[in-house]
C-alpha cells in the first residue's frame, strides 16, 4: 500500500508517488570496487559478461559500430567494465541528472538509482521512462526484446552489491525466470467479493498536454471496514493513481462535494487554488504509477477505514502525441474479516518543520526520530520539494545503527520501499533522515506548503505489536 509523497506543493507536481536514443564518456564518481584479480567467467560480472551482454549487446556496442560510436559505449569484454562502471554517459539529460552508465558510489539503492544502465535496461518501468525522462532514448536492447525477468533481477543485485568486477554477489538461479515483461492490456478489474470499486469512467487528454485532476467517493459505509489489499488497473499513459482520505480536521467549506472532478490546471496551465488548498487536507491511502497494481498487506494487518469514510479519487495523465488519448481507472478495495485482523495499519509521517534554506547554498538538514513501541514498518517512501537533491535515511539504535535503509535522489517520483518481512524497529530505535537541498534561488526558503517553500517528510506504513 503505498503512502505517496504528501500532496502540499505547488509546483509541476502537488505530490507524487507510488511508490520504475544515445546511451551512455567516462567520468568517474569516485573510486569503484577494490580489484584484486581479474575477473572469471563464473563470477557475477563475468555471467553478465558472457550470458547477458554477449548475446543481446555486444553485436551493437562494438569499437566501429554505428551504436559504439552513437553511445561511446563499447561492450565487449576486454574493455566493458571500465567503459560502465564509474563512466558519465554521454546522454546529456541523463549526465545532468547525475547518473552514471553503473554508479558503484554504494550497496542497495544508491548505485541503482544513480546508474543509467537500470534506467535503460529496466523495461517494466517504461511508463516512467517515457513519461518522466523524455530524453534518455530508448529502452534497451533497441528492437528487441526487454530483458528476461531473471536477467534484469541479476543485474540489479549486482549494481546493488556495488558492480565489484569480482567475486559472487548474485544468485545464478535468479537467471532461470525466463519471463519478460508484456505491457499488461487495460481491462475492468473483476469486483471484490468483499469490498468495493471504484471507476473512473474514460476521460479525454489533448494532445501534447497533461491533465490531472480529484474527484470525491463517498464509501457510504455504515460501520468501519478494514481495508487489507488495493488492486489498480489503468489506460497506458497514465503517470500516476493516487487514492486519498481527508484529515479529521478538515474545515466543513474546504470539503469538495461528492463526483464533481476538480481540475488542478485551468485552461490557461495555472494552479485552480481552491483544488490545491483541499490538498492540504490528504491522507494518503494507496497509489500507484504502473498500468497494473496489486497489493495486500500482510496477513491478519488492516487499515481501519471509519464509517463514512470519504475518498478523493487523484488520476495524472501524460500525452506526448498529437492526437487526443483517453484515461480510465478501476480500483478494487478489498475489506479484511474484522475478527481476523490481528493488527492495525497506521500511517505515520517523521516531518521536520525547522527547514531554513539561505539563499544560494547548499544545505544539509539532520533530524533523528524514534519509537516509544515496537514497531513493524511495512513501507517507506519520502517527500520534499524542489530544491532538494538527496533524501536519506539511516537506522538508529540497535544492531542495524547507521545502517542507510532508504535514500531517494528524485524529489518528484521518490522510491517506494517494501519490507517483506516487515522492518521491525525495538524500543528507542528509529530513523535519522538526512536530506541535502540546493537553494538556486535568491531568497531564503523555509517550510511551508507551497512549491516555493520546502518540506522533509517520511512517510511510512506500520503496525504495532
């Protein structure tokens, strides 16, 4: 269940979630791997090398191929390492991002987030590909077919592991899932035998435009209900789901009325206040931005949904073509047995409000939280403005102290982290966030709800004992 960015900007995008051409010269991000020998065949590289990239790469990425000097890539095996590991891809957009062909600045997210070969490679997220990053090219391999499903988990444990030229860090069975990605067709989702759905029914997008917009659903139940797994199912093109309640505290007038969709831009590309102040007011319940999403908390954990319970229903359309496109969403909500829901999910959200950005400097805030009760975190995922150019968040207390379990370089689509198992944090441990801004502008930038304004926020799903 996703608990997307928290919807109080104003900027390109108000919150964004939910929670995935030219290739790629080398400039180092710092030294990669100590290498003590050269590397074998039956090591990871060397299995990416021999069973990956000799098959579906090497024929293109060749010294005096029309794709090596397009990219300035070469992959055959006497120079691929140096040519990706540590190497600035010449893709000017994606080098101005910050990435590398494979960044080795780090284990776990760090390297994967930072390295372009995922972002080429990783065919089940071309919706964000093509929508977020409209000039990185193409996926790769160009004209074929994506990568198996076990080849690309292989790679990523690799560049997760810190791309070492040597030794194992991958499992080799993890090649044996042949599958690849299909984009998944459109089709209504079956109703739930316990629950409910919602729909939005087929809308137009202009050409070469976005459009989002809200729309309240009433759930109209009369007693609580529990809510324990969300399935999503959308039109291709769309950026993003989001599925919202509203705060308790929510003035009566600031309430939108029932199915009237709320347009965030009016006509003229300008913010429609009154839809952005209601925004405030969110709680974020569940979203997604793949074309098909299904999720379930795990067994015998609920959120608790209060009787009469309303919903903003948020969809985000991109259409980058010249001829109108149409969206439509179907979302099932699926109740558990209230006597079989052993513990409740909650939402909390770790937010420091002291942010004071000077003008013209890069600023780095610090802030530790902990928890008074056992805590058992389902899910993780940050929110912060514009100016911000590094989240992280490390563990505090207990065996895993300073250990980096979240970091996001992407302020508009931060990733969406899941602990299967659940992470559990004893008494007194907790989170120290860290996050990094870049204050371009000329005015100092504090907190607040605006685009212009910043915030630093954690939010996360957890049950208690």
């Amino acid at each position: 269940m996703l608990p997307p960015a928290y919807p109080a900007r104003v900027g390109r995008a108000i919150r964004r979630c939910l929670l995935i051409g030219s290739i790629f010269v080398g400039c180092s991000d710092g030294p990669g791997p100590v290498q003590t020998a050269k590397p074998d065949a039956h090591s990871t590289w060397g299995i990416i090398q021999t069973k990956i990239f000799a098959g579906q790469c090497v024929s293109c990425h060749t010294a005096g191929a029309s794709f090596g000097r397009q990219s300035g890539l070469v992959l055959t095996p006497d120079v691929a390492y140096e040519q990706l590991v540590g190497a600035a891809p010449t893709n000017a957009a994606a080098r101005a991002d910050g990435l590398m062909r494979v960044s080795a600045i780090g284990q776990g997210m760090p390297g994967l987030l930072k390295s372009y070969l995922w972002e080429k490679i990783n065919a089940p997220d071309q919706e964000h590909f093509y929508g977020d990053h409209l000039y990185y090219g193409e996926i790769m391999p160009f004209g074929g077919e994506p990568l198996t499903n076990g080849e690309l988990a292989f790679i990523r444990a690799w560049i997760e592991a810190g791309a070492p030229e040597i030794g194992h860090v991958a499992d080799p069975a993890l090649l044996e899932d042949e599958s690849r990605y299909e984009v998944p067709e459109f089709k209504p989702l079956a109703e739930p035998e316990n629950g409910v759905q919602l729909h939005l029914p087929p809308f137009e997008i202009q050409p070469n435009s976005e459009r989002e917009f809200f729309v309240v659903h009433p759930l109209n139940n009369e007693d609580d209900v529990f809510l324990e797994r969300v399935q999503i199912s959308m039109k291709s093109g769309s950026h993003h789901f989001l599925l919202y309640t509203f705060q308790d505290d929510i003035p009566p007038e600031r309430l939108p009325a029932p199915y009237e969709y709320r347009e965030l831009h009016n006509g003229a590309g300008e913010y429609v206040l009154t839809t952005v102040l209601t925004q405030f007011y969110h709680l974020p319940i569940a979203g997604s931005q793949w074309p098909f999403f299904d999720f379930s908390l795990p067994p015998g954990v609920a959120m608790r949904l209060p009787k009469n319970t309303v919903l903003d229903l948020n969809s985000h359309y991109v259409n980058r073509t010249s001829q109108p496109a149409t969206g439509e969403v179907y979302t099932n909500l699926h109740f558990a047995d209230p006597s079989e829901v052993e513990h409740e999910a909650r939402l909390f959200s770790l937010n420091n409000f002291s942010i004071s950005l000077p003008a013209g400097e890069v600023t780095t805030l610090e802030k530790d939280f902990t928890f008074s009760e056992r805590t058992h975190v389902v899910q993780l995922v940050s929110h912060a403005h514009q100016l911000m150019v590094e989240f992280r968040a490390e563990m505090i207390g207990g065996v895993r102290d300073g250990e980096l379990i979240y970091v996001a370089y992407d302020w508009e689509h931060p990733p969406l982290l899941k602990f299967d198992p659940p992470l559990v944090l004893e008494r007194g441990e907790g989170f120290r966030l860290e996050t990094t801004y870049d204050n371009w502008t000329d005015q100092e930038v504090n907190f607040g709800l605006l685009s212009t304004d910043e915030m630093m926020i954690l939010f996360g799903f957890y049950y208690e004992e």
